[in-house]
C-alpha cells in the first residue's frame, strides 16, 4: 500500500511537483468531525515557505474538496481535495531528465520507474506533498485537540544551537506556544541564533537540517500494539514518510546506549490517582504501548540537498560522470516548515489508533 | 493487523513467555525455498544466551514445523512452528500480578489487555518472541544470500566503548566474519572491554544497552516505495518491534543535524559502469528508495529493565506506591542477543519489498 | 480499508453523486503502461446512458487526470484522476433529506453516517460512482489485453429472456464481438426482444434487472489464492461492489445443487501439450486457482430500485410511516451498462493477482 | 494476505491434511471474551463426519490452545491453536503425486506451488481446513451471541428436495432449533428425504451438494461499509473461502433477475418504533450496509468431487491421459457439515466490521 497509510483511518496521497495537482483522500473518517477551513489555512501558513530563510515559490495552497464534507462537518464518505500547481517554473528542472542532483531521489526514482517518471521538480518525490500530509494531518489533529489530546513540536537543534528543553510542568502551555509561532522554538534567543545560521548558510550557497522535538500531553494509556503494530512502530513509519528524516527516537533514545538500567529506567508512582513515571526515558511508550505520561519523540531532518554549488554526479542516460550546479528556488533549511508535518503525521497515526481501540464514533465532537 | 507484518511475505507472531507455546505462520512464501534446519539452528544459537552475561533460562529452541514445508524446502503454503516454553518458573514472577516492573510493560499491558493478559514473565511482551522473529527470518535471509544479498550487524558502541566502523572496501568480508560471532564486533579489542562492562554492570545488579549497526550488501536499486511505504519506512517499522529499540537512523542519522549540505550530500559516480555514491551518508536509501550503494542503520538497545535493585514502583490493583526488587533469571545486557534479531527483521523486510518488486518466485534459489 | 480494493495495484475511489467531482486513485501500477485516452473514453461510452432505455441525465465523463501519466503511459506513481459532476439537479432529490427510497440507501447512509452525509442523488452510493471503476479498470483491461488475457460479458438473461451461450470454441470471437456492442449480447434477436421488455417496463413506470454472464479467455493456470484469497473470494468481493449486485455464481454455479458428482465433475485431458477440462461446471477454478480453462461467472443485477410509482416508505427523522413517488431522470434498467463495470472490476482483480504472482514489472506492454 | 482474513479481528489459517497438525492464529481480540471449551466442542461436533452419510475418517478435533486464552477467557493477546492430525493414512493418496482427482485442486495446487506441495489428502486445499474456521468462528460466534446476534444455517435444497424457508416471525425459535440438529432442516421430513438421497448417491458411488441458507437475526443497522468493503463484499469473500461454494446470493439473489422493481422492492414501515422493510428482497442490506433486517443469504455447495468411479485424467508430470477412481474414505456430501463452517465464518466477518464500527471493546461480554 505505497501511498496510503492507515488501518481505520487511511490517507492516500497523490502528485507530483509539477504536475495539474497533488491531492489527498481520508478514508475511514467518523462523520460530523469539524472540517475547519480557518483552522486548516493555519497549518498550511506553518508549513508555507516565508521569508530569507525559504524558497521563493510560493503557492497559495487553499485545498479544494471534492467530496466527503457538507456543511463544515465530515460526511464519514471518503474525504478528497486537491491542491492545484500554479506557479510552476519547469525550465529550472530541464536536466533532471538525465541528471541526478546529488542525494535526491532522482537516479532512484528513475530506477524505480523504469524512466516513465515526471521527475520535473522532484515529480512525486518533491517535499512539495508534504502540503497533503498538513491538510489531511489537520482535521485530525483539531478532532484530537477536542479529546483533550495535544501535539507539540520544536527545532531541538540546528546546527550545534539547542534549545530549551520539554518541561513536564509547563508541557501544555508550551505547546500552545509553539503552535502560535512560524518559526518554533521555546527559547526566542536560540531561535534568532538559529535563523541567524540558517541566512548564513543561505549566503554561502549552502544548507542545514536539525532536530525535530514532539511531545504529545493528554494521550491516555493502552494505545498502540505489541509487536508489531507497537506506537514506535507506527509513528516512525509515519515520520520517515517525511522526505528529509533519516532517524527517529523516543524518549531518551540514542542516549540511552551510554545509561546503566538503574538510570535509564522510569519508576512508577501515584498522582492525582493515575499512574505515574517519575521519569520519562522511555518517551510515554513501554512495550510499545502508551503509559499515559507524555510521548515524547525526535526525528533528524537532513540539510536540504539543493544546494547552487558544483556538486560531482553522472547522467544517468549516458552513463558519464558529470557536474551539477543546481539553480532556481530553493530552501536553506526546511526544518521550521517540516514541524508542522510532523505534527500531522503524528495526529494522523494517533487518531487511526485510538479509533481502533475506542471505535470510529469516539473521536466524534459531541461525545467528549 | 497488530502481530502481522509484511505485505506479500507475512509473519504472524503469537505466545506468551510462560504459556505452553510460542511460535509464527510464515505466508506467502515461493515454493521451494531451503528450509535449512541446519542453518536456522545456527541463527537461534546466535540468539541463545551464553555464559556470564547472560540470563540462566537456557531454552533448546528447536522449532517444531507444523506445515509448509516438505522435503526440506518451503511448499509455498503458510509455514507454521512453533517453539515450546519447557524452562518455565511462574513462581519468579508471582508478584507481577499487580506490580509493575519499571520500564516493562507490566502496567500498559494491564491497561491495554483490561488485566486478562497472563503477564508472568513479561507474557506476550517477552522478549522471548524474539525467537519466533529469528527462526522465520532465518529462512528468508538464507534466500537472500543465495541471490546474494548480504546482511550483518555489529554492536557499534556500549557504554562508551567503540566498535571499528564498517569498510565499504572491506564489507562483505566484514559482514561474513560479524554472522560466525557470538559477540558481533569488528574489532576483538573493543568487544573484550565490552563484554567486561556487561560484567562490571552484572556485578552491580544492574543492566547495560547500546548501539547496533546494520549494514546490507548486495541490495540492488530501486526497493522501496515513495511516501509511505519508503525502505526507511518499512524498516523502522520492523525494528521498532525488537522489544528494546528507542531509536533508528540510517546513513549518518542524527548527526546530519550538524552538517551542511554540502558536507552531508553524497555525490554520484561510475564505478565498473554502475552508478554509484563517493559517499553515503544517506545509508543506501534517497526518497525513499535504495540507490544500490550498501544499507546502513542503526539502531539503539535501551538497558535490560530488569535488575536486582530495589526500584519504586506502583501495586496496580491497589493503586498503592511500593517498591520492587527484581529477582530471577535475567540478563544483563541483550545487545548481543538482538543483533541477529535485527538481522532477522531486516530479511524479513527485504524479502517482502523485493517479492513486491520482482514476484514472488524471483526469490526461488534456482533462479538466482 | 473501506474504499480501497487491491493488494499490489489498489484503487481508492471517492466521490457523491452532487457533489463538485468523482474519482479515484490508482496505485502500485507498474510503469509504462499505455493510458490510451481513446480506449477509455471507449470504455466509458459503454457505460453512458443512451436512448430510451437508460436516464436522462448525460454527463461528459471525460477523466481529468491529476498525476501519475505523462506522455500517453503510466509514471508508476499514483494515478489519479476526477470526473466533475456537472450535470446536477438537486432539487430532484429535495424529499431525500428525510425520506428513504425503496431499496436504496438512504435509510442505511442515513444510519451509518449519522445524518451527516449529502444523501442527494444517493450521494456516495450512486451508481454514478461506477464511472471510477470504468475509467480505473479500463487501463487495466488494455494491458491484460496486450499479454493476451481478454475479459467479456454479456446480458445472459432479462425477465425471462435468454440470450445464447458462450462456446469456448467461439470464445475469443464472442468476446471480441461482445465488446463492440452497446447492449451485450450473443443473439441480436435476444437483444432486441429484451430492449422492448426493457421499454416496456419504461412505460409501465417500472424496471427490470437481469443477469450477467463473463468469461475471461487467456487466464495462466495458477492465479489466485488458497483459502481466503481465492479466485472466487477476490472476484466476488469486487463485483458485489457494483451497487446492483446480489448474487455471484462461477461456472455451473446454483445449478450444482441439482446434480451429482459425476455429472459435476470436470474431466481432465490433454490439447496441444497443455492440461484442459472436457468440461467447465467448476468456471476455470479449483481450489480457488485457476486452472487455465475459461474463467465464468454470473451476476445477477437487480431491478433499478428508482421508480415512478407511489411506494411506502417512512420520514427517518419525524419517524413516521409516508409514502413516496419517485420523479426526476432514472434508468429503467441498468444492465446494458453495468456489463462495462463488471468487466473493469474484473480487470482490476485479475491484475492484481497477476502482479501478486509474476511481479508488478510483469503488466510492462513491452515484455509481452 | 493469502491465509489471513479481517481487518480488526483477524484470522491467519495453516496446515495440511496429512501434516502433523492444522491451526490457527486470531489476533486482535477484545480481551475478557468466554473461551468455552464445551460450545467450542459442541461447533466441532456439528462439522464432524458422522454416520452412513460422512466420511469414515474421525478425528477428536480438540483444539489445543498455545496462546491468548487465560481462565477461560481470551487475553487480548493472539490466540494461537492446533489441532493435530492423527488419523493419516498416506497410502491412501499415493497416486495424487502426479494425478489429479477432477474437480481437485491437485493439478491447480502442482502448478501454484511449482510441485513442491505436499498434496497428500488435498494437502493445504483440504477441507479439513474447515475445522480451524469453525474452532474460531465458535470464539466470536458465541460473543456475538451475548450480544443479541444469532446465526444459523439449514439445508434449503439437496437434489431437489426443498426445505420449509425461514419465517421471520418465527426465526430466533428457527435458528435456536437448527443448532441443536446434526442435520439442520427446518422440516424433518425434508430432511429425512435429502439423507435418503445421499445415500442412495453413495450407494451409486456418487456424491450431491446442495443449497445453504443462513439467516442473522439481530445485527444493527448500519454495519458494512460503501464500495468495496460492502457487507455483501466481506460475506461473500469469507463464504467462497469454504472450499465447495460456487455460489452466493444475498435476498432473493438470482430470482431478482425476473422481477420489477416494483415486486422486488422493499417498501419500509415502522415498528415499534424500529424501521422496518414490509419484504426482505435485499436480504437486510441496502447499498452494502445493513438496515436492521435479517440478513439472509444462500450459497451452493459443489457435490464432492470425490467419487469412486473411473474418471478421465491426466498425469501432469508425464502429460499424459489416464483414468482415475478414487479410493479410501469420503463423504457422498459435506453439506450438512459444511453449514456450520458458514456459520463460523459469518460469525468472524460480523465481529471484524462490528469492532470496526463500535470499537474492540464493544465485543466484551459485560458490556451488553
């Protein structure tokens, strides 16, 4: 199931960059789920490119739906929108027919399709699609949100800059910060130091990545599967989806290679009547199932491979070593604008799990 | 499809660590595979645990073939075994009951399962499952040598202490040397010192983890799939079942967060007239899709929860704070029990992908 | 995966009889397969509403495709493609907001989606919604047609009325003949008699159902499945897809039910080196695999349910019992275009199975 | 996924007949559903072979659980068992190494599985298989039963011999009595009639099928989904996976073919404050959901294509024409074992779409 995602709640997406459209269908919805047309522009502004520190294309990107809601509700029918091409610059991409920019996918994609593809772009493969995962991920996450269940992301690092960490305390007040901010950091200082770097990079014809930080408050224990189906399963096969991520990890993750058990372990305690870790290494997860405490998570987003330097490659036609310099509208970093995918792709797999659990009706609205 | 895994190739995993049996149905399979009882002995015994750094529950391990398989070769019906649990002691683990041991899933699995699940010995969440995963991987690996794709894992790093990393030059040879080992390091050296801190950390009753790399030769381009269903994808998806993994990267992983682009793009060459990558710090995989360049991954092994020390924790029955001292038969680090693990997930994953890619009788031996 | 059909090649179709489009996405298709807007526009023409025997509503019907097609052949990333709707009379369909029509579903819709779907014009369960799976099957039946694998149905029975038998001898000229013919059947006189049953059911403002008979010529032994994914389990679970559908019988069919063994029985031989049936009560499959005979299979199509006479009904709002007169433009009889939809669902099963058995690449027109 | 059927609750089948054992693995139970040995039995016994009408083969067919169940009750976990097959007499079967039985599956299996098949006894296409269905479907046969939703099956026709149709006003005393009855008729004239008939088939050395009808009594509105996951899909598939049927209609299936539509709808009333249909044509489903009605449903039942009379065949390792009489032990019909397969696999297909729709923890017994 190549492009589609999902148990219950599925998600198929379609499209390529330069392309009439790319598009998205919700399957599997409860019916009478808010479909907010404010609340989904909003996600779209996060993820839209603003500023020195993005490309210059900009698409308007407002989803036309063609099915699945009426009167601002989900009708439980397959939801479908599309999201028209417009300001599509072809020229720029004329020698990705035989040329491969360094670590994209176009010498994979032309294996994979055998040279049928539309690479124009990045064709299918471009970040571009990721404006799907952010509109499908949004009607989701505002159904979450009315269950009391908040998702969170923050730039943890770029560049050797951190910044400040989760604090378990203030968790919800900080999520409802950083889902009010284009650029999300908890600390605004490491933020301007980090856009800072980023205009550097940009000025020296190059690019960044970083790390990526969620937290997710409110999701109650028991959801996720053993084996495998576990909820790191399933989120990280959601969050590799993302084009640029090549690692995830939960809690403490890498970290925990350099703990004994006696520290990297969460002992349990009582608060307020609930089950409790006094710690959270594990990331809210044991067993692969969620414990009640925050699931915390992070993935590693690659600088941006488009870069306007000489970079070594071959023509994949002629099968000649070569060199690229790639020109047109690119981003020196795409970590501000991957977070709010991340976001929905969590909302996504979380949303498909609890209705395995609960059933389909429970997300509904009126039955918090 | 919680204890199923793959599309084509599929592994349903059942048992519990303490009820009569475990076991797995391997579906989908092409006719005529070795079912090599030989070789599937020398992946348990991989597995098994050994000597000072390891639990006392010996098990033989020896699968039991219910179907699917005649004359030594698959049939091409489901291959169903199972694997008895003859080394029980249910009386080591009477208090999990209602107590929870920390960083187990004791507690999620009484939430999950509304307290009907026999949790002695971790029951369904054991990592004793790990058996079923090796045994059915061992006969799709095999497959893949035959058509020769290699895979082989090393323990990267424990507590500090460092592996040699992996030659491009020197691969294959690297990967063969790593599948005769009970110890899987490149550098003998560095597996002494970790093994006498697995000891030093046994004496303390306490529990060490760490970092596991793969490395897969032999992958030809273009497996995978965009979006969803990319290598990444399919293979964290798969290594997130491995009952302690927190984290998975691939190529450089999280350290590409430190990088620029143009330190982290991996230019293209020609070598022996196939393309190939001057560096890969994307492990093998762009968009999605292997590039043909070796698949790199690694995942980290959180610390055995298990330790004999007195930890807080909560009577879930009660809902009473108390505290635990772990007692029985335990391990104090696993790290070198779960890389033939992982290399069975990884085969598992492959099979599948190629299958979908090639049919399912390209993997057929007389059709290398 | 309630709108979603297919292992390897999957379609997801959406859409509601009033609302802006319909359509579908086709992924896991191999690249290179020939999008023939001529054949397809063929294919939809067969299903069109014509003359007095069908609706008055007309729509163009031409698919506008969003992605995955360039240059006249399949990218291999997903296809998808809308049909606007554009001929709409909502009006017509006013009283269905509370009022459910005999034998359609507005009653059912109306529970499952809790009030919320847009009922009109039967909304997402229209028979307009097979226009997806005509346009979708139709790149699928081109390329079965170019490895030799030729679907065809006609019009086997319509109140009483028989049309002639498919000979195998005449197979593959009876389906060619058959799928040039706007009202499929083997004897012209049958045809003719049951277009005037047809008109005369019309005038008496009533309608008919009938039966559809399909043989697939050409069909490799070996397709299909064991147990649940049988021949017959695939090909049934799409065909009671098409709205109409209520019964699926292969080769004899119901009729088995008054025979014996030795009459039901196949007796095999030998023709041209290759293993054949003397007869084919079993329609091509034993054990739920084909067995390279001619596959057959019957549906039977019930009488349009939309009629313009007065019929009890209830208000399911006011939950009152009512009565209601069907106006607006509707079919008398919908078999002569359901035939065009049994083929296309046929299609799309078959090279599903295909793909499953011999590889996605296999379907390449160039390696016929 | 060959051998695995469901989406939530699911259903993953092994085993050949003259293999060490057959089973199964249902996974994504609800925990806390009874396990009760007794009904369980009591299923196992209404399929075995009994008397001058079945088989002389007798197995105890007690199921032996691995896994899942707990105090009688399921875990949630997945409940794994096997049924070991004891009465094995190979010699029997000798010659199926390379002849085929007509209307077998042995030349469709040699060509699927390439000759690695073990056929012995129909191998894995063996209708013993059927004991693993009706050992699982019991499990969620008898939760639904707790729920109010009954199931039951009787012999409608056997060689033209009818049986009383089912009345709905009488139907919950209908279903109640037929599950007591080895021979499940409504009319015990009917069936005293149909048991004559078979034996003078076996008396002939031949063999009969039949007609089967089912009818659920209790199922809510609005359960199945639209397209492709129709109720009438999801039956249909699971019924063509019991080995004989050929055939499945739902109402008045393939009579509708020569009714108008004003005779074949269903007008709706109220009742009780209930909406009810004044007529079941659509057999209690209106566009793939249900509405509230029985459902009823008939499939045809092959007769057994095991006879003991010279056959013409073919050896399809040497192709060449032969003879075949089938020797050893076999039933002259398996209809009136087969109903309570159909039951089962009713059962399991209900349970999958009512978890999909209320959530797994609908099914709980305390919940009613």
């Amino acid at each position: 199931m190549n492009n589609t995602i999902g148990n219950l709640i599925t998600l198929t997406v379609f499209g390529e960059s330069h392309g009439p459209a790319i598009g998205g269908v919700l399957d599997g919805l409860p019916p009478g789920l808010p479909v907010d047309e404010a609340y989904i522009a909003s996600q779209m502004d996060l993820r839209r490119a603003v500023g020195k520190i993005s490309t210059g294309r900009h698409e308007a990107d407002v989803p036309e739906f063609l099915s699945g809601v009426r009167n601002g509700r989900t009708e439980g029918t397959p939801l479908a929108f599309i999201i028209r091409n417009t300001n599509v610059k072809r020229s720029d991409y004329d020698m990705l027919e035989d040329t491969a920019r360094p670590s994209h996918a176009d010498y994979t994609g032309h294996v994979k399709y055998c040279g049928y593809q539309d690479a124009s772009g990045g064709g299918h493969f471009s970040g571009r699609l990721t404006a799907v995962l952010v509109a499908a991920g949004a009607i989701l996450r505002q159904a979450l949100e009315q269950k009391g269940i908040l998702i969170g992301t923050h730039i943890r690092s770029l560049h050797g800059i951190e910044d400040d960490l989760f604090e378990q305390n203030e968790l919800i007040s900080q999520i409802r910060a950083l889902n009010t901010k284009n650029f999300a950091v908890l600390n605004e200082e490491a933020g301007r130091q980090m856009r800072n770097e980023i205009e550097h990079a940009a000025s020296l014809h190059d690019s960044l990545g970083g790390i990526l930080e969620t937290a997710v408050a409110g999701l109650p224990a028991g959801i996720g599967e053993p084996m495998f189906d576990s909820l790191e399963s399933r989120l990280s096969h959601a969050l590799f989806s993302i084009p640029a991520v090549k690692g995830v990890e939960f809690g403490s993750g890498f970290a925990l290679a350099g703990m004994y058990g006696s520290e990297a372990n969460d002992p349990l305690g009582i608060e307020n009547g609930q089950v409790i870790t006094l710690s959270n290494h594990n990331g809210g997860i044991n067993g692969g199932i969620s414990n009640g405490m925050p699931v915390i998570f992070r993935t590693v987003i690659k600088p941006t491979p488009s870069i306007a330097r000489p970079q070594k490659t071959v023509n994949f036609k002629t099968m000649e070593e070569t060199e690229i310099t790639i020109t047109g509208r690119h981003d020196p970093a795409i970590i501000h604008r991957a977070r709010v995918v991340q976001d929905a792709v969590c909302a996504l797999t979380l949303a498909d799990l609890l209705a395995q659990r609960f059933g389909l009706l429970w997300l509904k609205e009126d039955r918090i």
